[in-house]
C-alpha cells in the first residue's frame, strides 16, 4: 500500500495539529497502522499505532494523554491528533502500515512494517 503523510507544520508549545496518512488500496482495514518520529541526530521512534479491523490503539508513554490515533476505513485514512505539544515533539513523523495484525508486543518496531509515507515535519517552538 502507499501512504501519504500530511498535516505537519509549525506550532507553539501547547498547540494541536492533526497528522493525516492516506493509504492506497481497498483493504486498508486489514492494515495495522502505526506512526514512528525522528528528531535530528536521533533514532526513529515508535509513536503510536493502531490495530486492523477496529482494533486496540498504542502510545508511547511520553505522548499518552495528549496524542490519539483513530481511523476511518471509509476514506482510507488514519490520523494523528496531537494536542498539548511540546518542543520535545519536534520531529519529522512517519505513517507505516503492515497488512494484517502485528502482535502487541512487537507494535513498536519499525520492522514490522513493509509500507512507508515519506514523513510530514512537525515543529513546536517554545
């Protein structure tokens, strides 16, 4: 499947925005999608993901609270909203997906995942 990132931009501290990732196809339900961040001159990082067919939802614990992922199937999109950010959450951020289910305790590798957007730059001054 191919993904589309957008919605990135630049906020104060405190701010929101809303990471959209479009994907290609007709059985993006199926898919687990999951969105992964890299901050300059570090590693890429697991964000948050979200199970095929309606499944359960994942965060990393810094964002927990703040950012929530949902889906709507109906338009092959999943989103990313992301409210009381941070300059901490200043980074380029990635929307993958892997068809079928990823086991929960593997949901945050980034190897399991075949399909990869090209990443949308989200910047929060402080």
């Amino acid at each position: 499947v191919q993904l589309q990132a957008s919605g990135g931009g630049l906020v104060q501290a405190g701010g929101s925005l809303r990471l959209s990732c479009a994907a290609s196809g007709r059985t993006f339900s199926r898919y687990t999608v999951a969105w992964f961040r890299q901050a300059p001159g570090k590693e890429r990082e697991f964000v948050s993901a979200i199970r095929s067919n309606g499944g359960s939802t994942h965060y990393l614990d810094f964002v927990k609270g703040r950012f929530t992922i949902t889906r709507d199937n109906g338009k092959n999109t999943v989103y990313l909203q992301m409210n009381s950010l941070k300059p901490e959450d200043t980074a380029v951020y990635y929307c993958a997906a892997r068809n079928g289910q990823v086991i929960i305790s593997a949901i945050d590798l980034a190897g399991q995942y075949h399909d990869w957007g090209q990443g949308t730059q989200v910047t929060v001054s402080s």
